[in-house]
C-alpha cells in the first residue's frame, strides 16, 4: 500500500533519528536559532547535563547547537509543542503519526498503551499535537463565486433545546449540550467552532468573521442564518426541518453533512465524553484531518510536525502574558488543565 507508513521505522523507534527527521523538516538550511533567528551556529558533541537525583551520572544532551550570533544554546524541539517534554522524541513522532492517520481520532487509553506511557501522558501529547494541528492560515473562506456551507450539530445534551431537523427520535435529555458550527468551502477547507449557543448572534459572528462576503452561503432553515444570509451575495437555504431533503446538484449541504458525520464518530465513537473546556482542541483535530483528506497519511502527519512550532508559545502567552519560553512541558502547565477535566 503506498499510503502504509511502517511505524518500526527509525524515527518512531529512535530518539536521535527522530530529532535528524525533525531537524530535516525544520532546518532545510541548517539550524535556525529561535532566539535571534541566525542561521550562523555551531553543532555542540554529546554533552552531559548536570547530574541531579534522578540521574546521578546527568544525562546526556545531544542535537545541541550553539548560535554564534546571540550565544545561546538550543536543540531543534525549543519552540515547538515538544520542548521541554521528559518523553523521548521517538514517541511523540510515534503519537503524532497515530493521531494523524487515524480517521475518528484515537482514545487517550488506547494511545497510553501503544507508546507505553501514562494516561496522563498520553492526554497532555495528545493535546499538545491537537495545538500543532491548529491552521494559522487566517483568511477568509469562500470568495467570488464560491459557495460555503454552514450547519450546526450538537454534542451530547438536552434534545429539546436543538433545531428540529437535529434531534433523535429516542434521546433522552441530558446536561451539557455543546453546540458546534462548522464553515466548509464545497471541495475545500473547514473550520469549526465551539459555540456557547446556537443563536443568530452567535451564526452572524462566526459567518462575517470567516467567510468572505461574496461567497454564496448554503444553510438549513434554522432561522438563526436568515438575517446574516443577505449579507452574501447568495443564500440557499436547504429545508430540513419539513423532511424535505433536497438533494439537487447545487441546493444542498452535503459536503458539511459529511465532516459532521466523521466528527460526531470520532467524538462519540473515540472520545465518549468531551468537556465544554476541551471541545475547542477536538474540532482542530477533526478539522485537520478534514483539511489534509488528499494528502497520504506520511504526508499529513509532516504537515502536523510541521505546525509544531510556535503553538506552544503562543498557547502559553494567552493564559499567562510574559510567561513564553518557560515552562517543562511534563507536567501541569498553565496552558494545559489537568487530564481529569478531559475525556478520551
Ligand atoms: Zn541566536
């Protein structure tokens, strides 16, 4: 199969081969100081770090490169999601490529078991790659000519507060309703958004803020998309709620239908129970994996590595301004609440 990616191959199973891998990716030119930005620096040898209780004898530093410009030091993994961690590089490759090419997502328990790590380990990786898979590319969708879809679904909760067209036939009602909106270019991206409550307000915001006012606008008649509608060129509005499914050529909101239906999967399916704090980290992944469904699944875990650097510091300057660069990543950082607040 030549989308099969062999997961005894050295950068899963080597720390040192896994740093080379992220080195290539990353320092195409040679190593760039993410101090200073100088591309002028010196590879270090093998050095031993300072010898503490938990390694009497220091342990050993490799992939240490000193820039020759601002003099500090500094290894291919500062700045990105995976600095600081106590897990060996290897496994973080290894649980990267897993969670990339895993079409519903993969369970915490599951990923705990194949790197042969904690729970909590596996969580905070799991979140920390979910950062990596964030899309930066900030512009708007859609365009001249360019339909966008928009729908709505719900995760968990009461039945009797979602759109008629959204409820099951024998659910029962439950707490904490999550209300997810997702964007989608027919043949092209999608972002999704965790929403407090499925309301005009919150449709309007979500819509003008992503979507590029000349798009053509594809919707159910929820009648929260009514009044935002007339401000796109077009809007098509799809009447689910009378049974009536049109499924012309153009009049139809299949193509966010079928993100949705991969999402509610994975979430259901995979992750069981996801908390209202971490719903957010889980539409990034489904999303990203959306986002990259025509690259291979080598190809798409190197789009994630790639995205690796500058989440973490980013994600750590939100909660806790001035704080960048300092944090270890092993343990409970301000940045990534505790695993028991988590699902999956
Ligand atoms: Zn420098």
């Amino acid at each position: 199969m030549e989308n099969a990616v062999d997961i005894f191959a050295p950068r899963f199973q080597s720390a040192d081969a896994a740093r080379e891998h992220l080195e290539a990716l990353h320092w195409p030119e040679g190593p760039f100081c993410p101090h200073c930005g100088s591309l002028n620096a010196t590879r270090l040898p093998a050095q031993r770090g300072r010898k503490t209780k938990a390694h009497p004898e220091g342990v050993i530093r490799k992939g240490v490169v000193q820039c020759n410009d601002c003099r500090k030091q500094y290894t291919v993994t500062v700045g990105t999601v995976f600095e600081s961690s106590k897990v060996a590089l290897n496994k973080w490759l290894l649980a990267n490529h897993l969670l990339c090419a895993s079409k519903k997502g993969m369970s915490g328990h599951q990923m705990a078991r194949m790197l042969g790590v904690t729970y909590k380990t596996a969580w905070f990786m799991m979140h920390r790659i979910r950062e990596a898979m964030k899309d930066t590319h900030e512009g708007p969708m859609g365009g001249h000519g360019v339909t966008v879809e928009a729908d709505e679904t719900y995760v968990g909760g009461k039945e009797m507060n979602k759109h008629a067209s959204k409820r099951g036939k024998n659910m029962q009602g439950g707490k904490g309703k999550q209300a997810v909106v997702a964007l989608v270019e027919r043949d092209g991206h999608v972002r999704s958004f965790h929403v407090a409550k499925v309301t005009g307000e919150a449709l309007r915001s979500v819509l003008v803020t992503n979507v590029d006012r000349g798009s053509w606008l594809m919707t159910d008649d929820h009648s929260g998309y009514k009044s935002v509608g007339k401000e796109f060129t077009g809007h098509g509005i799809v009447k689910h709620s009378l049974g009536e499914y049109v499924r012309a050529t153009y009049f139809h909101t299949n193509t966010i239908e079928n993100f949705f239906s991969i999402f509610k999967r994975g979430i259901i399916g995979v992750y069981h129970h996801v908390s209202e704090a971490h719903l957010s980290r889980y539409t990034t992944e489904f999303d990203f994996r959306y986002n990259t469904r025509k690259l291979n699944d080598f190809e798409r875990s190197e789009e994630a590595l790639m995205g690796s650097r500058g989440k973490r510091l980013i994600a750590q300057n939100a909660r806790n301004p001035g704080a960048a660069n300092t944090g270890a990543l092993s343990g409970a950082t301000p940045a990534f609440p505790s695993p028991g607040a988590g699902a999956g």
